[in-house]
C-alpha cells in the first residue's frame, strides 16, 4: 500500500483527472481507442434498469459524435479489437437515492493493455464513479501508461451544490443539466431551495393557492410527478437531492394575497416589505405547515434528509403584534430566541409525530445563531471555518458552506443593484479546505457551494455555479491532491475540466485567458505571487 502511495505522488502529474484518484499504479504502455462505437459490457442484460440507464448515459457521454448503438454494447463480443471492454462487479445492484459513507463511492478500475476494464464497486454510485474515470482516460482516444489500477474514495460523502428555484424559476431540464454537471465533476448532492418570500413553486395538494399566487408565469413550477422524475435521474447518475422548504422566515409567498393566509405572515424589512415570516403563535400557522409538510414527505420519501433553512428570522418584526408579547408571557416565552425554539419544536414534531417522518432534519446555522439543536439535526454551517471553534462542543453532522468563498452569488451585486460583498475567485475557493479546530466534536461529512437566485436564471445559470464549484469538488474528494502536485498542473486540469464541459454544452465560465491556460507553467507558477498589471493599468502608469 506504501508503494501506490509514493507512485500517485510521484505521477500526480501524468493524467489530468479532476478530481485526482486517491492512489493509482501505472505502467509503460499506451493503447489507441480505434473502434469507439464497439464498447462492450458483459452480461449486459442482466443489470437492473437502474444499472443499464447509468451505462447508456456515459455510453453516451464516451461514444459523443458518434451515431453508436448502446443495445449491441449489452452484447458482448470478445473480437472487437481496440475497442473497451467492460467486466463489472457490484456488490449490491439495489438502487440507492443517497448514500453517507465513503466507502459506498470506493471502486477498484483495473485496465490492461488489451483495453480490458474490471470495476469492483459496491453499488451503482461507486460504479458512476468508476465509470467517469474511464470517460475522462479515454477523452483523446488513447489511454497512457498501461496496465493501470486506481484504488479511489472520497475523503468525504456530501459534495454539492445549491441551486434557487424561489428567486428565478429554473425548468427542469436546467435541473437535470444540473446533476448531468454534477456527475462529471463527481459531486453527489443537489440541495434544491424550492421556495422563499418571491415564490413558492411546488404545486401543492390543499394549498395550491399558495403555488398559483407566487408564480411567475402560467406554467413555471413543479409538480409531483417533476419532483419523482428528478429524484430518479439524479439517483441513476449518483447524486442526490436536498429540497429545502424554509422558515419561519423567507415566507411571504405562503400568503400574499390570499385572504385567509395573509395574517399567518408578518411582513417584515424597513422600506420594501417583500420579507415575511410566520406569526408562530397562530394555531393556523400550524396547519398550513402541516400540509406543506405532508405533501413535502409525500413527494420526496425517497431522499435523506430534508432541509427546514430556519435562519434570519428578523427579531424585530414580532414587535409588530402585541398578540405575540401576550402569547410569551402567557407560556413563560421569555425573548424571541425562546420563541423561534418554540416554533421550532413544533416544527419538528409535526414532521416527527404527525407526519411520521424518519427522515433527519438540516437547519442553517452561523456564528449568530443561538437555536437549540438535537444531536440527529444536520447543522449547514454559512460562517467561516474558522469560527467553527464556537460551537466546537456540538456533536451534529455539518456541512460546510463557508459565506466566503463558496457563496458563488456574492459580488455581483444584489437584487436591487446594490455593492453585495467580494467576489470570490476560483483561487479563494482552491485555498479552502474543510478543516475542524482542536476539540471539535462534531463530524464534517462534507461541503456546498450555494448560488442564490436573486441575480441568476437558466441564461446565467452554469456560468455562476462551474468552473468555481469544480474546484470545490476536487477537493472535497481528494483533498491530498494539493499536497502533491504543482499548481500549474492543477490549473492544467482545470483547464481540461472547462474544456470537458464545454464539450458536453455546459456554457461554463472560463478561468483564465487562452493564453495562460495554453501556458500554465508561466502563468500558475505558485498560487499566489506579485500581480502583474494590466494592460489598463500599465497606461495609467505611464500618464503619471
């Protein structure tokens, strides 16, 4: 095992895989990819559907530009010379809609200089994995330096993004291009932010009025039969999907303009009045939470958790209903932190009790946050890791999104034109590694890049969210990879991921000019060094 360590070390450089294998072993052949439409798997037809739409999608994906047959790569056929040949072994071929171990993303590839390939996985999110790495090996036709082995596993088992359906509506073939995204980059989790004050665009049973009075246009939200259909691609590609549903802020959307909802919301900001939360005092609120609640587990069983958001409720927006001040003295509810615990609690009972949900619950937290958490919830840190040190004795699961810089949103400026933050670069993000302070308790199962919607739509959509978040992912698999290469050869696979997905029609953005990214070594010696002036600046220098 020391001997693959040291030879991924020293070869870190020969293959441009992003993310980077965990340890791998090579040889000195290479062999040509002469008969691209003749990839085989064996015993093809004895896969679960589930299995055999994994293998069409990246048959796909490796035969692109090629008018190939998938139903003759079910039909193996031992003389089709220089063309793969799949062996693969599966431990369990059940479908899986989420996974929180590493090991079930683990896979062994082996590939001899016949172009024989064997993948031992342990289901079919390990089998993705495996399979991407094939598709990145094979991207020029050829594959280098065989016989091969990769041993691989993520270092952790959340690596996602989060999309914002509530502030632009995103169509749904946005949302499977999406997790198509995801899946080359080896992400595993599309947390949905369905609905917050702008809108709510889930169609629902008993409140379809809250649905049909936020959206946008005629047709533009989901349906039941959407949320199914999406879980179930994401689910073949290896990903799953967080919806999050939020409150008790960011919930104007639940009674504007409808008459008996309307008093449930207080509206809240000091000059335009589009935030609202929950009066929590109501029996009504109540209610309605239930029915959301309902129909929120009746269309996403399948997933393994759910997201109630739960930040920035505005404090002072109950100062507004004396009925509130009465209600805490009435139960002993001492200040609004006891309040929004309160609701809380009810919350998560009518999900537990009432519902019967077994699923946990995840709720945003920062530095400012004082609520309460059981040890079950999933707490979604949006401080900085740094500031992890002041809830180091909290025992939960946490995911990581750090507001800088993997807030992908932030330096655009916001919805009303104004100045919102820096933007973070993909260099800010390559520096960010998930790291615990002395004493934690907790236990990081990984990372997010949110992107909030407020200044992004389809048109802007993957623009905003890659080439950034492909970094993010990189280091969420392998975070050890920083430690033993260059960082011009990082930025040489970067530069091979943004051309990747501009084959497949992702329109990302791209991370340096043509010439740097032709020119690495010149360009990315070291991560950081004394800039060199534009050409802009360089005018502005001769004037003075």
């Amino acid at each position: 095992m020391k001997f693959i360590i040291v030879i991924a070390i020293l070869i870190v450089g020969t293959y441009q895989l992003m993310p980077m294998p965990k340890q791998f072993v090579k040889g000195s052949k290479s062999m040509k990819v002469i008969n691209k439409c003749g990839i085989q798997f064996t015993n093809g037809n004895q896969y679960p559907e589930h299995v055999i739409e994994l293998l069409r999608h990246y048959h796909s994906l490796m035969t692109s530009k090629n008018e190939c047959n998938f139903e003759q790569a079910l039909n193996f056929n031992l003389k089709n010379q220089g063309a793969l040949k799949f062996h693969i072994s599966l431990q369990n071929d059940e479908q899986l809609y989420w996974v929180n171990k590493t090991q079930q993303e683990a896979y062994i590839l082996k590939i001899d200089e016949y172009l024989n390939i064997q993948i031992d996985a342990h289901n079919h999110w390990g089998l993705a994995r495996a399979l991407d790495t094939v598709h990145q090996l094979t991207e020029n036709d050829r594959i280098e330096f065989l016989p091969l082995i990769i041993e691989d596993e993520p270092a952790y088992s959340f690596r996602g993004v989060m999309v914002d359906t509530a502030r632009h509506f995103l169509p749904l073939k946005t949302l499977e291009r999406t997790i198509d995204a995801l899946a080359i980059n080896k992400m595993n989790v599309m947390h949905w932010h369905i609905t917050d004050d702008e809108s709510f665009p889930l169609l629902l049973t008993n409140y379809s009025r809250i649905t049909h009075t936020s959206k946008y246009s005629e047709n533009e939200y989901y349906t039941k039969s959407d949320v199914s259909y999406l879980i179930e691609y994401a689910s073949i590609r290896g990903v799953q999907i967080i919806p999050e549903i939020d409150s008790p802020a960011h919930v104007q959307s639940w009674g504007r303009n409808i008459s008996d909802l309307e008093y449930i919301i207080l509206n809240c900001g000091s000059t335009i009045k589009q935030y609202g939360q929950f009066d929590p005092t109501l029996d009504l609120t109540y209610d309605v939470v239930k029915s959301v609640f309902q129909d929120l587990s009746d269309m996403f069983s399948k997933v393994q958790f759910i997201h109630f958001g739960g930040d920035e409720a505005i404090k002072s927006c109950y100062n507004q209903r004396p009925s509130i001040k009465e209600f805490m003295d009435k139960n002993g509810i001492a200040d609004y932190i006891e309040l929004q615990t309160y609701y809380r609690q009810r919350q998560k009972s009518i999900w537990k009790n009432e519902i019967k949900s077994k699923q946990r619950i995840a709720y945003w937290y920062n530095k400012d946050d004082k609520l309460p958490a059981e040890d079950e919830d999933i707490i979604h840190w949006w401080g900085t890791t740094d500031e992890l040190e002041l809830v180091a004795n909290r025992t939960n699961d946490f995911i990581l999104s750090d507001y800088r810089p993997l807030y992908l949103d932030i330096g655009v400026g916001n919805a009303f034109g104004n100045t919102y933050q820096t933007y973070q670069t993909w260099k800010d993000i390559y520096k960010w590694t998930p790291k615990a302070p002395e004493g934690f308790k907790g236990k990081i199962i990984g990372g997010e890049a949110p992107l909030w919607g407020e200044t992004n739509n389809e048109n802007t959509h993957f623009q905003r969210l890659f080439i950034r978040s492909s970094i993010l992912g990189d280091t969420l698999w392998n975070p050890f990879s920083k430690q033993s290469e260059k960082f011009y050869e990082f930025a040489d696979r970067l530069g091979q991921m943004e051309d990747r997905m501009n084959k497949y029609g992702f329109p990302v953005s791209p991370f340096t000019h043509d010439y740097c990214k032709r020119h690495t070594k010149i360009c990315f010696p070291i991560l950081y060094e004394e800039e060199e002036p534009s050409i802009g600046q360089q005018h502005q220098f001769k004037e003075l």
